[in-house]
C-alpha cells in the first residue's frame, strides 16, 4: 500500500486482532459477544474499502492488489470459519438418540442380569458411570467454551499477537 495510508490500515489490523480477541475473552455473555463481532466486522470493512481503493493508486507496490486483497480475504474467511463453527450444533434429535441408545443398552444388560444367582454391583456402577461419562463428553465436546473441559487457554494467542503488532 502508498506509504500514507500504512499507518491507518496497521492500526486496524492492530484494532482487529484485539476485536477478534475479544469475542473470545468475552463468550459466555452473548451481548458483548455480537458487539465486539459487530465491531471487528465494521473494521473489515474498513479495511477492504482502503486495500481496494489504495492497491492501484500511486505509490503502491506492483502487485499489491496480488498480495493484500487475498490476505485479507483469507484473513476475513477464518474468521467466518470460526463464526460458522460457533453457530452449528447438532440437532437435538442426536442428544435425544445417544440417551435412548443408553437407555436401550441398559434395558438389555439389565434384562440379562436376573438370570445370574448374584447382582455384581461393580458391573451395574460402572455401566452406568462409562454411559454417563461418554454422554457428557459429547456435550463437552460439542461446547468447547463451557463446562468443565474448556479451551480458554488458547485465547492468548491472539492477544499475545496484538501485543507484538
């Protein structure tokens, strides 16, 4: 890009990734989650308007529509990547089939158990606890932010980079 606009499209980028950052720190409140992707949104837009219209201007490098417009596309495609992801879930019709498939599944180890002259109460725990703990490691699976099980720690980076812009 021409030297004059540098500054103002480092600063956004520098605004973008704090943004970005932010929609993650702030995920279990849903209002302040929309508004920092609102604002990091608005700064995409911002920063396509000035690529696009500085690229071909003079003072810009040869080939800096080739090398700036695709790195913020790709850069804009993550972060829908990532939104997509947030979004989608599994239909509550797969929760309801796992526990109806443990449900099922314990009918028919209970179905064999009175044949035998002694409950093993070992067997009759420890079915039930593998079964819960398969059902809620999906969850947990499936809500990476929640629970017990989280992947907070991964945040940093994204901040660790604004911190070296």
């Amino acid at each position: 890009l021409p030297e004059q606009v540098q500054p103002q499209m480092y600063n956004l980028l520098k605004q973008y990734t704090l943004a970005r950052g932010s929609v993650y720190a702030n995920v279990a409140n849903e209002s302040a989650t929309v508004a920092a992707l609102y604002f990091a949104e608005n700064l995409q837009k911002q920063m396509w308007d000035i690529a696009v219209a500085n690229c071909n201007k003079e003072g810009a490098l040869k080939g800096c529509s080739q090398l700036v417009i695709p790195a913020l596309n790709d850069m804009f495609d993550v972060t829908t990547t990532r939104e997509v992801a947030r979004e989608s879930h599994p239909p509550l019709t797969i929760y309801v089939l796992l526990i109806l498939l443990s449900l099922f599944s314990a009918v028919l180890v209970g179905y064999d158990l009175p044949r035998s002259t002694k409950r093993n109460m070992l067997y009759m725990i420890s079915y039930a606890l593998i079964i819960s703990l398969i059902l809620y490691l999906v969850v947990e699976i499936e809500m990476p932010r929640d629970g017990l099980i989280t992947i907070n720690e991964a945040d940093h980076i994204i901040l660790d980079l604004a911190d070296k812009m």
